[in-house]
C-alpha cells in the first residue's frame, strides 16, 4: 500500500477563507486498493512553509508520496516548483513533462505550469496545479505510473 499526504498550497484555504476542494479532489481520486491517504494539511503560499511540511512529511518515514496541490503558476507568490526542488536531493522531471504535453491536448495554457517532482530520501513529491478540474486532468496522466516510480523508488526493479 502506497502511503499518501496531500498538501494543499493556498493562502486562503490556509486562512480559512476557502474550501480545499483540491485536496479533497486528489484523495477521492487515489484507488484505495493501492493508496492510503495518510494525511492532509495546508500551507500558505509561502517558500518556508512548503518546504518545511515537504520535509516534515518525507522525514518522517510514514510517507511514499506527497502531492502537493495550488502555488504552480506564474503569480508573484507561486512557489511550490521552487520550495520542493530546494528539498528534494532527485528531481524527476518526467512528470511535470508529461502533465505538461497531455494538458496541451485540452489548452494552451497548460505549458504555463511550472510543477515539478523530485526525491527526497524514500519519498516521491509531484506538485499538481491548484484547480480541481487541473488536478483531476494532471493525475489521471500519471496516477499509473506512481506504483512503479514508489517501487522503484524502495529498491524494486526497473
């Protein structure tokens, strides 16, 4: 069983101010057979603060995957790309790529993403943008593929 957090990146949903649909979006999308959301929590937009929880949830050993939701674009507080690349060790650029290109086949737009992956330790961090409609397209792109990354992420095979 895969063990999951989500982290939501949002100033407003971390004041309160707005419900975390995306959050919600992500784990009412995990096959339960194979995931086991093992926490949720939320952040401000705010580089310290993302990395701090990235680092709490990896640290922890507790965690295979953490998928970070919200703070991807290109507005002045955006920084979940920059706050996990300065934690993780491994960057995985597949993934961002590949949410990426198949977003294109529906807009434009999605190239303006700036989401990445990476390792830190034994945990798997992928940033997801911060819209429900957004995460549900991102992770239907790669949600297969996550096993196998986490199993070759713990020493399995190629």
């Amino acid at each position: 069983m895969i063990r999951v957090a989500v982290v939501t990146v949002s100033d407003s949903c971390s004041r309160g101010e707005r419900e975390d649909l995306s959050g919600r979006t992500i784990e009412e999308m995990l096959p339960r057979d194979r995931f086991a959301a093992v926490g949720r929590s939320i952040v401000p937009d705010d580089r310290d603060a993302i990395a701090a929880e990235l680092v709490r949830l990896a640290d922890s050993a507790a965690v295979d995957l953490v998928l970070t939701t919200g703070g991807t674009g290109f507005g002045p507080r955006d920084v979940t790309p920059e706050a996990t690349a300065s934690v993780c060790g491994r960057m995985v650029p597949g993934f961002g790529e590949l949410m990426r290109l198949e977003g294109f086949k529906r807009t434009p737009r999605a190239v303006l993403s700036r989401a990445v992956a990476g390792i830190r330790g034994r945990t798997l961090v992928v940033n997801l943008p911060g819209s429900p409609k957004a995460v549900r397209e991102c992770l239907e792109v790669i949600l297969d593929l996550l096993p196998h990354a986490i199993e070759m992420l713990h020493g399995g095979g190629h």
